[in-house]
C-alpha cells in the first residue's frame, strides 16, 4: 500500500481531471459506492474458483458477526448498487467509478495490495456497437495520459460454449499435468482456462499446443466478436486478436480486451475488462447485458512517467515572506486579497531575512516580495523573480500592480 504526496499526487489530478472531461463526452456519469461489500456479493459476482476469491480478499467479520470485505474490484458493487435501488429496468445506465481496490497479492512492482481503478461501466447494451465504443473510450483515456500500450481483444463465448470446451481443455490438460506449475496443477480442474494465460515457461509451452477457445465459439459469440472487429476497424483502433486471453474473473462473456505493455515489467496489464452479460441476473437484476473496463491507475502513471517523465508540482506565482510581527497582519491581508483574484501565493515568517530567501527559494515560486516595517512606513518593496533578473520596486498597496506588469495572470480579477 502506498503513500502518496503532493509530488506523487500532482500527476494524479492531472489525469483524473482528464478523466473525467472524457467521461463526460461519452455521457458517462459517477458513481460512488462503499469500499465495504458483504463477502458473499464477492464470491458470487468473480467466482468462487477465482485467484481473487480463493486467495486474495481482505475479508473480516465485522461487530455483528457478519463477514465483509474490501472491495477487490468495482464491477460487482456497481452492479449490486444498481439492482438494488431499481437503476437497470428498461435504463441503460452508464457509470464510472474512481477510487481504492484491496487484494492481498504478492506485492512486486506494479501490483500492489491497495491499488486504484478508475471503472466504467455500460449496462443494457447488447450490440457489439457497445463493445466498440468502451473500447474507443479506453483508447481515448489512455491517450489523455500520452502512454502507448497495444489492445488485444478475444471471445470467451456464452457459459454454455464455455463449459463444452472447458471439458474439451481438460482433456487435453490432464495428461500433461506434471508438466505445470503448482499453481496450475492445484487449480487444473477447478479453474483451467487459468492455465492459459498462466505466466510460467513450461505451462505456456503447454498452453501454445492447447485447443483454442476461439475455435468452439458458439455461433452467436462469433457473429458478435466479428462485427466488433468490424467495427474497431471502421474506427481506426488497431488490435491483435489473442486466444489466451481469458482474465482472472469469471463473469466475462464474449468479449474480453486488454490494453498491455511490455515496458512495465511483469505486471503489463495497464487497462482490462470486458463483456458480463449474466451478471446483474445473477445478482438478483433483471437480466441485463453489459460491459465495462477498469483502468489500474498506479501501472498507467508508472508508464506515463517511464514514457513522458513525471509531470512537474505546479510552481506558485509568488512567495511572501513577512521579516517582523507587524508585517505578517498586512502580509496575510495582502495574500488573501491575490489568492481572491486567483494568484496563488505563499505566506512565511515572521522571520530573518536569510531564512526567508532560503525558503523563497525552496518554494520555487515565480516570484518573491518580503515586507517589513520599514517597507510598510512608506519604503518600497521589491517584487522579485526568483530565477531571472526581471523585477518591480513600488509601494505595498501596489503589489498587485506590480505583478500584472511583471505578467503574472489575475484569472479571476
Ligand atoms: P482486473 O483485470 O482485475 O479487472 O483489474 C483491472 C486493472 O486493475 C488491471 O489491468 C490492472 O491495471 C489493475 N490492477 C489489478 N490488480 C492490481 C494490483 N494488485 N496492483 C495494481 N494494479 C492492479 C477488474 O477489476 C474488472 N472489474 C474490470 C471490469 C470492469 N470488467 C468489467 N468491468
């Protein structure tokens, strides 16, 4: 879990800024849901044989004995909250989410235990055309954060094509088990899809030769997988259509993508999600198609700074520093007076002299000023650009006129 500061914390308003003015073109609406879910919406919605399930939620009774756990993923909080305030009949709602998620992962570069997702979500929309224009917006929000990653798209099919050719797989599978990894020996016949995109050597060798999902799709899913390509096409967004894709949760249907990257290591999964059409049904909804993605904020910054350099603190037009006590009262007064104008300024003191230029300078600010009592009585004070020669001598009242001839913008002036 990590802590973030200013320096951190500046490249993320930047991009949920960006965010959000994106999500508004698309009409796409917040939600705000609690991190706090009854365990049993968990296991129902991702799966009991699931990784995320099975091993990695943050679960704990709370004072009543109930069991509850933080959120390892918005989708099903989402969903729950819809269905339970009567937002799906005959809407077709679209939402977003930002904020925390909880897995209790191996922590390593990349993946943490708390990390943070900004979510979105189309509900009632069946068509293909839906799955394009998701895919289209993620495009688009990645491009706000200037990073470069590749979509590859593939078709998990419908529950029932999906249990045809998981025991199709396993008959495959089952006499190459030694050859697997624990992890994938232990969860062969539970979960084995999740040997596909498993990441160790051998089980990808063996996978490499495995029947394709792909290739079992009932009728319908190909009809629809195809015209979403179609459709990328039409829209310029290019692809690769990848068989192993099969994702770590198990209300996907038909069409799962994801934005990777080799530029981050192991954990390359920038942006995933995909279509849950038996979900809400399945929560006790009236059965409602939908598909949404969630972008990991911490793997899209990390690739934005590796790919554009960190995004700078925003520098304060002007530091004030006040050299006596009868200064700070006019300093304040003064300060409060810009910062209505929409300048943004910075108060020190009262103090010397030389501790005021070091932290003038440490606040690398546009400019400096500094006020005392004989500057008050009728001296002039002296407007300073900390880094350049540029600078304004007048009285204090004046300050704002010097600043605007130094051109310093007064937004809201
Ligand atoms: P997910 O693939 O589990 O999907 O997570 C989405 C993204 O969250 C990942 O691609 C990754 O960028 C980020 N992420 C996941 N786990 C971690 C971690 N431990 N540390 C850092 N980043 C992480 C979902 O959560 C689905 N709810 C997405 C979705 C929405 N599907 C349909 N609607």
């Amino acid at each position: 879990m990590n802590d973030l500061f200013p320096e951190d914390t500046v490249s993320w308003q930047v991009q949920e800024q960006h965010f959000r003015e994106i999500l508004a073109r698309y009409d796409v609406g917040e939600v705000r849901v609690p991190i706090v879910e009854h365990t049993e919406l968990f296991a129902r919605a991702i799966g009991d044989v699931t990784d995320i399930v099975q091993k990695e939620m943050y679960t704990f009774p709370d004072r009543n004995g109930e069991s509850l756990t933080l959120r390892p993923e918005g989708t099903a909080g989402v969903v729950r909250a819809l269905v339970e305030h009567g937002g799906l009949r005959g809407k077709t709602p679209r939402v977003y989410y930002m904020g925390p998620m909880f897995r209790h992962e191996r922590p390593q570069k990349g993946r943490y235990r708390q990390f943070h997702q900004l979510g979105v979500e189309y509900l009632g929309m069946e068509s293909a055309a839906a799955d394009a224009e998701i895919i289209a917006l993620s495009a688009r929000l990645l491009k706000s954060a200037s990073v470069s990653a590749e979509l590859q798209i593939n078709s998990l099919g419908t529950p029932a094509s999906r249990a045809r050719y998981r025991e199709i797989l396993l008959a495959y599978l089952r006499p190459l088990a030694e050859g697997l990894c624990a992890d994938c020996q232990s969860r062969l016949e539970r979960n084995p899809l999740r040997v596909l995109d498993c990441k160790v050597e051998n089980c990808q060798k063996i996978a490499v030769g495995a029947p394709r999902l792909f290739d079992h799709l009932d009728p319908e899913s190909e009809r629809h997988f195809l015209q979403l390509r179609r459709l990328l096409d039409v829209l310029e967004i290019p692809y690769t259509v990848n068989p192993a894709l099969v994702r770590g949760l198990d209300y996907y249907h038909r069409t799962v993508f994801e934005w990777v990257t080799a530029a981050l290591g192991s954990q390359g999964t920038v942006l995933a999600g995909g279509r849950y059409d038996g979900l809400v049904a399945q929560l006790g909804g009236p059965d409602t198609p939908a598909i949404g993605f969630a972008v990991g904020m911490e793997r899209l910054l990390a690739l934005q700074a590796l790919q554009n350099g960190q995004v700078p603190l925003p520098v304060p037009d002007l530091f004030m520093g006040a050299m006596d006590e009868e200064s700070v009262a006019p300093l304040l007064q003064m300060a409060e007076n810009l910062r209505n104008r929409g300048v943004s300024a910075i108060t020190a003191g009262p103090t010397g002299f030389r501790a005021l230029l070091r932290q003038a300078e440490r606040s690398a600010s546009r400019y400096q000023v500094l006020l005392g009592v004989s500057q008050l009585q009728g001296g002039t004070v002296l407007l300073k650009e900390q880094l350049g020669d540029r600078h304004w001598e007048g009285s204090w009242q004046d300050l704002p006129f010097g600043l605007a001839a130094l051109g310093v913008d007064f937004p809201d002036a």
